[in-house]
C-alpha cells in the first residue's frame, strides 16, 4: 500500500465511525503549489457521496482585498475571505445539517459574484480545499484534516511557472514575495497547521 492509498483508507475509516446525522466535513490543507487540487480529483474517483467545496471560489471581490492601506500579506491572510461569513453560511449549515446551502461563486473575470445552491445530505462527505483552512475561525469544524507537506523549492517553482496570469515571470515572483508566501509564514507560524492536521502527507515533489 503506497502512501495515498493509506491516506484513502484511513479517510474511508473516519467516515465509516461518522455518526451521519450531519454530513462528514474533510479538509485538504496545504500552501501554495502543495498538489491539493489534485489530490482532491484522486478522493472524488474512489469516495461515494463527495461534495466538493474550493474555498478559493469564494473569496471577496478586489476592491476588498487589494489597496486597502495594509502590507500585501495582512490583506491575503485576513481580507481575501470573509470569513465570518463563510463561517456562518457555510461552515455552520453543515453542522446545522441543512440541505442547502447558498454561497456566493467568484468570478475572476469579471470581479463579480454568481448566487449558487448547493444541495448536500447528512451522508455526504464535504471535500473542503483550499488554504488556511485552518485559521482560528474555521479550525474546530472540521471531521478530519490534511495536510499536504510540500518542500518550499518545489511549490515556489509551481506556483511561479502556473500562475501567468499574475503577469511576467518578475511580476509574479514579487507578488509572491510581497503577498503570498509572506503570509504563508505568518500561517504556518500562527497556526501551526502541522501540529493541528489528523494526517500529514510528506511529499517530495515526485507525487
């Protein structure tokens, strides 16, 4: 048994001790570049019953997040979401086990938000993705948390050659240095994400 097919069978264990009056709410955590988009494709093709929740999907519009007079990294960490909101909308509809669940969709493009549905039922397993999902205001909800540990070198050299949409490749490194792995730091530092995750999943870039 490699090591993703231990982490398929110990998710598939945690489930089965749910007790199902609510839906089972997992979490894939990780930095920039750590393979959690991927990793989730991989739980979709052999868990039943799964939801799948990017929480980069739900962050706020620009005007909220860029230019608001604090460093780069403090409005990443703390304005990119509200997470109040998400806390209460969504977060909280999954322990209140309600069937539907309304969260505003981030268009990009655009900078403007789509109103969507989402049905889920008490036998669902939410994949939640994304980063910081661990921060102070969501870090109690959740059945179980991973962790995917990925080594430095290799998530900057990722992030810095698939995110062209940032600009050339000196604009995106500075926007990196300046916003995001500043404050992927400060997380690591705060929260101890580590520390908190069920299961850690060491990975050498090969994965």
């Amino acid at each position: 048994m490699d090591k993703w097919d231990c982490l398929k069978q110990q998710i598939k264990e945690k489930y089965k001790k749910h007790n199902g009056d609510r839906p089972f709410i997992l979490a894939i955590d990780g930095l920039s570049g750590a393979g959690k988009t991927t990793l989730v494709h991989q739980l979709k093709n052999v868990l039943d019953n799964v939801v799948i929740i990017h929480i980069d999907d739900h962050i706020v519009e620009k005007a909220k997040r860029y230019n608001t007079g604090h460093d780069e990294w403090f409005e990443y960490y703390q304005l990119q979401w509200d997470t109040n909101y998400l806390k209460e909308h969504l977060y909280d509809k999954l322990y209140q086990n309600k069937k539907y669940l309304s969260l505003p969709f981030y268009n990009k493009e655009k900078d403007t938000f789509t109103q969507r549905t989402i049905k889920i039922s008490p036998k669902s397993i939410v994949i939640i993705e994304g980063i910081f999902l661990l921060r102070e205001e969501w870090k109690t909800v959740y059945d179980y948390v991973v962790f995917l540990d990925c080594p430095r070198e290799i998530r900057y050299e990722r992030v810095l050659h698939r995110d062209t949409y940032i600009g050339n490749l000196e604009e995106r490194l500075k926007k990196y240095q300046n916003r995001y792995w500043v404050a992927e730091d400060y997380y690591l530092k705060k929260q101890k994400p580590l520390e908190l995750a069920h299961y850690v999943q060491q990975l050498d870039g090969a994965d």
